[in-house]
C-alpha cells in the first residue's frame, strides 16, 4: 500500500536548526531503555509535576468541569480522587507515548495481554469501524493492537512538520496506514475494501457537523456526525470497541475487545449518535480515571448564545 500522501522525511530536517529537537528525541529514547518499572516512576512523577504547574492547575480545573457535569451525582470525594489519578496519569501518557514509537515488539508483548482479539479476527471481509475512546493510554493501546491485527489509523495532523512527520512515523509501527481525521471519504474507501479503520467518536468539534445527544448526564453533548456518515455510506461494517487500560497494579497494560454493536436497525443521525455515545460511556467506565478529561469535552451548547459551561 503506497504511503505518498503522508508526510515524507525532508533532508531540511537535518539542518542545525533541528539539531536541538533531534538531541530531545534521543534522550527520550534513552530514558524509554530503563526498566517499565522505573519508566512508570518517572511517568507518574511528571503527571505529580505537571499537577503543580499553572498550566496543569489550569487543566485541572477543566477536568473537574468535565467530571462534575458528567457525575453530578457521584459525591465530590470521589470525583477529587479520579482527578488527582487522572493528573498522574497525564505524565504517564507521555512515557507511554515514546513505548508506543520506539519499542521493540519483545517489548510491548512483555508488558501486555489482550482479550477479545476474536472480535477483530471474526468478522470476515467486512470493514471494521474500531473504536478506541480518547483514554491517555490509546497510543499504546493502538501499537498493541497493531501488533496482532494492523488497522489504518485516523490523526490530526501536528503544525509542525517535522514532529509531524515523527508521530506518522511513530504510528505506522501500529497501522499499516494513517489518515486525515478529517478523510471520511478516504474512511469510506478503506472500509469498503475490508480495512480496519481506528476511530474515535468522542470529540467536541463545535456547531459544524454537529448533532446534540446526551453524554453522561449532559443532556445535549455536541458530537461528531461522522459515526452516521460512515455506518450510512457502509451498512455491513462492524462497530467494534476497546479499551487500553493501565494495570493498577503496575504489571503492565490490558486490552479489552468487545464484541460488536449492532448499528443496523439505526437510520437517523440522531439515533447512530446517542447509541454511539452510549458505547463510549460503557468503555470509559473501564477505566474512567484514565480518560481525557483535560479536554473540553461539554464546550459546544445547543444555542450559539449560551454561555460556556466552564466560565
């Protein structure tokens, strides 16, 4: 499968002017050499640092937002503990990330089991929509997968085009090919020949393209019409979820498959939507202290007018 329209390694790159980002990316590369253990140290010593900074406070506050919409009942004890685990987590997702890019295979199959893999492997020539909520694991998640069942993966593309090109090279060690997020139709392609295509439903991209169902306890979360585009253009592909989960215990990482959900008695945007959404809840409840909260995930309010919910 030809790669042409994916950012290709310019000699430029090598210029003095990248000398400094490319002696950063080697001395992450040495530090993702130690043991998992203390590599699980440090991640969780930076997520404690990160805690500290303004720019992490400032993030904080977001999740707290987000948690407290979306569990408004759950007692604030309980909340406070997911945030300050979810805080921790972040610098963990950074040492992850570098395990996703440049580990061996020796390696991540060392420190990762997964379950499920019957329900990728049994689903004959059909495109298989997989879907991979934004959990700060799901880098990993992905190259885990990807060593037993290579999909093609979905990105924004990075501003910059150097570290651009690093996380397209980093990812192709999970995917056999990545694509625009913003490439339905190259989604469609990959689906109607039988690909897997990652895909992760759970974002807020505002009014355009938008339909308004409930999230948790938020009645009307702007989502992506996407999920309907690409079951409508496709009907006999598969919606199969996952969950890359951090073992608590430190013994590595988990990936659970689940089998798939059934999408085909749907026909209104509204309704792919919400039973969409639904099964985003059910896999961040695997793990909901590993998800993004950080993000603004209730940003977008039905009327234009509103006032945002995190003022």
């Amino acid at each position: 499968m030809t790669k042409n329209h994916l950012p290709q390694f310019e000699k430029s790159y090598l210029l003095p002017k990248h000398w400094g980002f490319w002696l950063a990316v080697g001395l992450f590369w040495l530090i993702l050499c130690l043991p998992y253990p203390i590599l699980r140290k440090i991640g969780l010593g930076l997520g404690w640092l990160f805690s500290k900074l303004k720019v992490g406070k400032r993030r904080a506050k977001i999740a707290r937002r987000n948690l407290e919409l979306a569990f408004p009942d759950m007692p604030l004890q309980q909340r406070e503990q997911i945030l300050q685990e979810n805080l921790n987590s972040v610098g963990m997702a950074i040492i992850e990330t570098g395990m996703a890019w440049f580990w061996s295979d020796r390696r991540i199959r060392k420190w990762s089991k997964i379950e499920g893999l019957e329900h990728l492997k049994n689903q004959g020539n059909n495109g298989i929509i997989f879907v991979g909520v934004h959990f700060l694991t799901l880098e990993l998640g992905a190259r885990i997968v990807g060593i037993h069942h290579q999909g093609i993966g979905v990105y924004r593309p990075n501003d910059n085009p150097l570290f651009n090109w690093l996380q397209v090279w980093g990812r192709l060690r999970s995917n056999k090919d990545m694509l625009d997020r913003k490439d339905l139709r190259g989604m469609v392609k990959a689906l109607k020949r039988g690909e897997t295509i990652w895909y992760a439903p759970d974002h807020d991209y505002g009014h355009k393209n938008a339909v308004f169902v409930p999230f948790f306890a938020v009645p009307d979360a702007a989502t992506t019409t996407g999920s309907y585009f690409l079951l409508h253009a496709v009907p006999n592909a598969k919606v199969v979820p996952f969950a890359p989960l951090r073992n608590a215990d430190g013994s590595g990482y988990t990936v659970s498959i689940s089998p798939a959900v059934d999408f085909s008695d749907l026909a209104d945007p509204h309704d792919v939507a919400l039973r969409m959404n639904q099964l985003v809840e059910k896999e961040i409840m695997k793990g909901v202290e590993q998800y993004m909260w950080l993000h603004r995930r209730f940003k977008t309010r039905p009327d234009k007018t509103a006032p945002s919910l995190y003022d």
